[in-house]
C-alpha cells in the first residue's frame, strides 16, 4: 500500500465491522439470537456514527460560513485596493501640478530679483550724486538759486518730484524685497509639501502591497478549507454507505440462518465449477501463465485459510517505507484469478480511491472473527452481501488504485479491520506460501 492514508476506509473503523457473522466449515457459526444480538449492537454504533455525522455536518456548515465570511474580507480588501489606487493617481496628479507652480514661482522669483538688483543699482547712483552734491544741502542751493518766485515754484517743484520719486524707488524696493521673502518661503512650503506627498505616496503603496499579501494569505486559506469541507463530504458519505452495506449484510446473515448449509453447498459447487472451467481454458492455452495468459485458481489449502492467488510474494508484512504495510502483496502476470481465502459474507465490494477495486469478508470460524480484504483487482466478481466459499472465485488481479504494477495486496485481522490495523496479522500465520 502506499504511504497516503487511506480516506475512504479510515472511517470504516467506527462500523463495527465485527457484527458480520458468517458460517464456516460446514457449522452454524452462531444462533439466531446472537445474529439479532450482533444487529443490535451495531444498531447502536451506528447512532453513534449518525451522532458523529451530525457533529461533522455542524463542523463543514461552520467552515461553509467562514467561507462566506473570508469572500466578504476579499470584498472589502479588494475595494480597498481600488480605493488606495485612486489616492496614488490623485497624489501623482497633485505632485505634477505643485512641480509645475514650483517652476513657475522659480521664474517669478528670478525676474523679482533681476528689477530689485536694477532698482539698488539706480539707488546707488543715486546715492553717489547726492553724496557727491552734497546731499539734501544742495536741493536748498537749488530753491536760493531761484531768480524769481515762478522760477522758484517751478524749482521747488522739481525738488519735489525727485524726492517722491527717490521715496517711490525705495517702497517699491521694500514691497519687492518682501514679495521676494514670501515667494521663496511658498516654494520651501511647496518643496517641503512635495516631498510630504511623497512620503505619504510610498507609505501607501507599502499599504498597498501589505493588503496584496493580506488577500493572498487569505485566499489560500479559502483554499484549504474548501479542500477540507470536500474531503470531509466524501468521507461523511462514504461512511453512510459503508453503514447501509453493513446492515444489509448482517440483516442478509440473519435471513441465512436456517438455509446457511445449503448456500455454502451450492457457493462450493459454484467455486468447483470455476476450478474446473479455469483448468480446462488453462489446459487449452498455449502462452505460459506469466507472459499474459489465463492462470489456473490456485490449489485450495487445508487448515483455517487458502492462499487468495497464485504468483510470488513481493511485498511482505511489517514495516515498509516507514510505515505499516499492514499485509502482503502476491504479483503475478497475465489473467489471474483471486479466490476467497475462506467461508464467508462479503461486507463491501466497491472501487476504493486508494485500495481500487477491492472486496471485504468476514469470516466467523470456530467461534473466532477474522476480517479478509483483496485490494487493487482489476475486476470484482461478487457484491456486497454475497455469501462465498472457500476457492470461489471473487475477481481478477490488477493494479487499480494506488497501485505500481499488478498484485494483489491481501490482508488477514483477527477481528475486525480498523484504521489503525491493530488487529492485522502476517498471512503466513494462517498461509503457506
């Protein structure tokens, strides 16, 4: 078998597969009373396992919600992520408008600084004559000068329109030198802002990114979850199937218990006429049995148990790639046919994900409960319920499920079969071969 465990027979440890009683070596393998006995007790498991269910179908509605509710965060996260995408395209917008008033403040203050360096240049001259005049002496030089109070008028006014054009120089120099300050305090404002948007910019593409890896984290769990409600919806219904099969099988036991003789008589002459059939095809054929030809049933053993099918042991029991092979694989070539390993009750025989197509018995002699199982067959010749013998044919080797090369993987508990194997033995306890 391989490492994986197996889903679809792990649950099959709660179904009691120990209230199969079967009929053996020509006996009555236990009363009517004990039967009825058997049913009861699995009845019981089996509210128990309906209980069990119920837990699980509460579990998977829960996980169903978490589920809606992880889709209602994606929801958000998304719109979120459309909402910070805006913010960036408005911040870049505002970057290149601020860069375009910045350009335009920086020609503004160029030619302010280019009129007050002309105006210092004009007070300078201007500063110069005076001092080489004699200042404001010079302006009462030229009202004395006056030869009359027309020329004097005219004089005094003259004076007058220098002064007040000395005096506008020097408010249009103060205005400009403080347009000058507060222009170049609006572009370190404006500089300092930029670089603030920027700042806020990349704070929120590091936001950005986190809320990625945020809705990543999430949808991956979403993942998981739903990949878990799967797996637990297919081993809740394998798990009521395996139930139904059980109580069928046990109520078809109880029916059995007053003809159970004459079955097991006419499953012997049924398994004789398929030992006779196979020799006879085995006789006829020409290709040897290993090449690809049809194989004879293999000889039927005396003691408790018969070998299952001819070929070689390439597998045995016990520790195997670090787990449990909890039985022994028997490969051989060609058509070859697998027989019950004993009398009994089939309990299920279904195609299995992991063990492929593959049959389970039980077996009730002398008084002890042995469970068989043949996995990996490429075809099953019998159904769940059916009554079979001892060499009767069951169905064919193959290499379904999770299988490598044709074999058949064989298994003998003494008891039931569980999940854990506890109750597996080696073969060749019971088989020589």
């Amino acid at each position: 078998m391989r490492r994986r465990k197996l889903l679809s027979l792990t649950l099959a440890a709660t179904l009691g597969l120990s209230g199969m009683f079967v009929y053996g070596n020509g006996a009555s393998a236990s009363k009517l009373s004990d039967l009825k006995s058997q049913q009861d007790n699995i009845h019981e498991k089996q509210s128990t396992v309906d209980t069990n269910i119920t837990s699980k179908k509460s579990e998977i509605e829960k996980v169903k919600n978490d589920q809606v509710d992880l889709k209602e965060e994606i929801g958000k996260l998304d719109i979120a992520i459309a909402d910070t995408d805006q913010k960036i395209k408005d911040k870049e917008d505002e970057i290149a408008k601020t860069k375009d008033q910045i350009e335009k403040l920086k020609a503004e203050i160029a030619d302010l600084k280019k009129r007050i360096a002309e105006r210092n240049e004009l007070l300078k001259q201007r500063a110069r004559s005076i001092q080489t005049k004699g200042g404001s002496v010079n302006y009462l030089d030229v009202l004395l000068g006056a030869e009359s109070f027309s020329d004097f008028i005219d004089r005094a006014s003259a004076v007058t329109t220098l002064v007040n054009a000395d005096k506008q120089i020097i408010e249009e120099q103060k205005r400009d030198q403080a347009t000058l300050e507060e222009k170049q305090t609006s572009v370190e404002k404006k500089l300092q802002d930029l670089q603030n948007m920027l700042s806020d910019l990349n704070a929120m593409k590091a936001h950005l990114n986190s809320q990625k890896v945020k809705k990543n984290e999430m949808m991956k769990e979403l993942a998981k979850q739903q990949k878990h409600l799967e797996d637990e919806k297919m081993s809740l219904e394998e798990e009521q199937g395996l139930l139904k099969d059980q109580e069928a099988a046990i109520q078809k036991a109880i029916q059995l218990e007053k003809n159970h003789q004459a079955e097991l008589e006419r499953q012997r002459r049924i398994a004789e006429q398929q030992r006779l059939a196979a020799a006879q095809s085995h006789s006829q054929s020409s290709s040897s049995s290993d090449g690809g030809g049809s194989v004879n049933l293999p000889a039927i053993q005396s003691g408790i148990f018969t070998r299952p099918a001819d070929g070689y042991i390439s597998s045995e029991f016990g520790m195997r790639w670090g787990e449990k092979h909890p039985g022994v694989d028997i490969a051989r070539g060609g058509t070859v046919p697998i027989v019950a390993a004993a009398d009994g009750v089939v309990i299920r025989s279904y195609l299995s994900s992991s063990y492929g197509n593959c049959i389970f018995i039980s077996h009730s002699i002398n008084g002890q409960l042995y469970t068989t199982v043949y996995a990996h067959m490429r075809s099953r010749m019998v159904g769940t319920g059916a009554t079979v013998a001892k060499g009767q044919q069951i169905g064919i080797m193959g290499s379904t499920g999770e299988s490598t090369g044709q074999h058949l993987h064989f298994e003998i508990h003494e008891g039931p079969w569980n999940a854990d194997k506890t109750n597996a033995v080696n073969p060749r306890k019971y088989i020589n071969f």
